[in-house]
C-alpha cells in the first residue's frame, strides 16, 4: 500500500507564510517526481510545482518567487514552503507522487487526502 499524509494547512493573512509536508509512507513504490496541485472553490485543479528525486523543479507562472518545493534528506517527506501568500491562494492543495511499482514496474499516481489553505486579505 502507498500513502501520501499531508500537514494541516491554515488560514493565514496576507502576506504570511505557511508550509505544507507530504509524508510518503511505502516501500513497494518507487517515486520518481512529486507534486503539489491545488483546487480553488468553482475551479479546476491546477499544478503549483514539481520535483523530481533529482531535485529538478518547476512551478507554476503564478507562484514562480513565492513558493518553493523541496525534499527531505530521505526523499520520503515532500515540502511546500509559501511566502507572499495572496488570497487567490486560497486553496485546497493536494500532493502527489508519480512512480512506479518496484516489483512490476507498472506506473503508479498516488494523491494525499488534500488540506485548505485559506489566506485573508
């Protein structure tokens, strides 16, 4: 079984900062990129940023300076520092990890449960 557990997330002012912690639990599941996507009331799902177990990331154009992901010395625990935060982060946000199955070297996505960032203007 794989599990993704994330940290509470919190309402926060303006210009705060928060950090969210996705913990993997598994040890049949190769991750080879983590992610953190993000779902606002009446919208689509969207990616906020990607790592990959080579440290590579990308994020999205409109938290490019503000956010940054990263990963524990373990690479079990993803993280997702955000700085600057506006109201329009307001948002359930969700982690994610792609890889796959170590003994069949199928593909497998695996989601945490999800936590609400609310940011106040």
């Amino acid at each position: 079984q794989v599990h993704l557990v994330e940290s509470r997330g919190g309402l926060v002012q303006a210009g705060g900062s928060l950090r969210l912690s996705c913990a993997a639990s598994t040890s049949i599941f190769s991750i080879n990129v983590r992610g953190w996507y993000r779902q606002a009331p009446g919208k689509q799902r969207e990616l906020v940023a990607t790592i990959t177990d080579g440290g590579v990331t990308s994020y999205a154009d409109s938290v490019k300076g503000r956010f940054t992901i990263s990963l524990d010395n373990t690479k079990s625990a993803a993280f997702l520092y955000m700085d600057s935060l506006k109201p329009e982060d307001t948002a359930v946000y969700y982690c994610n990890a792609q890889g796959v199955i170590l003994s069949t070297n199928e593909p497998l996505e695996v989601w945490g449960q999800g936590t609400l960032v609310t940011v106040t203007s």
